[in-house]
C-alpha cells in the first residue's frame, strides 16, 4: 500500500469521526431544545389553567422556570456544573411529575367516591383515571425530566472536566459547531 492509500484511508476515518461527532451534536442540541420548547408550553398550559391556586400547583411552575433558566444557562455556558445543576433540575421534574400524577388521581377518586360511595375496583380506578382532574397530564413533566436527562448523558463537558470557563476564554464548544 501506498503512502498515498493510507493518507486517504486515514482521512477518510477522520471524515467518519466528523461525521459522528456532528450528528451527536446536532442531536444534542435538538433535545436540549425539545426540553426548552416543551417546558415552556407546559408553562403556557399551566398558566391557561390556573394552575396556581395552592402551594402543591405552584410547584410543577417553579421548577419548569428551573429548566427554563438552566437549560438556556447549560446552552450558553456548557459546564460540568451546569449539567449538575441541571441534572437535578431534571430529576426533580421526574419526581414531581410522577407525585403529581398520584394528586391527581388521589383527587378524582375522592371525587368520584363523593358522587357514588359504592364504586371501587376497575369501575372506580377507571372514572378516576378519565376524571375532571387529568390524572396522566402530569406525567409530561416526568417525560420533560427524563428527556433533560438523557441530554446530559455522556455531554461532552463532562469528558472534558470542564468547569466554568473564565470570563473572555475562548473555549472551543463542539457541540456549537
């Protein structure tokens, strides 16, 4: 083999490479904006319902503010803190999703055991289910959470180390490219 098959063998290994890294960032970036766009419709829906009337509903707006403000910061300024920051961001999204989804159907079912006191088993489980109340709507913010989550999986920040760039650091952002 020549000196010249193997510059091209090389070369087009470094095209594939390329080609990689390319398209993880790209999908990177598409997820982290699928979190960014989706947080904030959830904030708009939440909004448009009132969903503000106790201490428990404000909590679901706080933290969709929370992914918000550290999904723009980690997409500006991409750090192992900010993945930190918003890992746990994303977990507690997690969380208040699947709490919120038991609220919900803990509250249809006192609904509906208030209109029939005889109901139970499937028939009560699917009334509440189907109740005024949408018991699954919370599990968006679950799926929110998990989505942030797997954006943060591998990131690249993390194999670096890098911690926050100094003011005026050109630090090369493969993702950005």
């Amino acid at each position: 083999m020549t000196s010249l098959e193997q510059r091209d063998l090389r070369s087009e290994h470094v095209g594939v490479a390329a080609v990689r890294a390319d398209a993880s960032g790209f999908l990177r970036r598409a997820l982290l904006a699928l979190v960014l766009l989706g947080a904030a419709g959830l904030v708009l829906e939440l909004l448009l319902l009132e969903h503000f009337e106790s201490a428990l509903q404000f909590i679901p707006l706080a933290l969709l503010a929370l992914a918000l403000v550290s999904g723009a910061v980690l997409a500006r300024w991409p750090s192992v803190r900010a993945i930190q920051v918003f890992r746990a961001v994303m977990l507690l999204c997690v969380v208040a999703g699947a709490v919120g989804v038991y609220l919900h159907y803990r509250g249809n079912v006192e609904f509906e055991l208030e209109r029939q006191p005889l109901r139970h088993g499937f028939d009560l489980f699917w009334e509440a289910v189907r109740g005024a109340t949408p018991a699954l709507a919370p599990g968006a913010l679950s799926q929110l959470g998990l989505l942030g989550l797997v954006y943060t999986f591998r990131h690249p920040a993390l194999r670096r180390g890098a911690s926050t760039p100094a003011k005026g650091s050109n630090v090369h952002h493969p993702e950005r490219t």
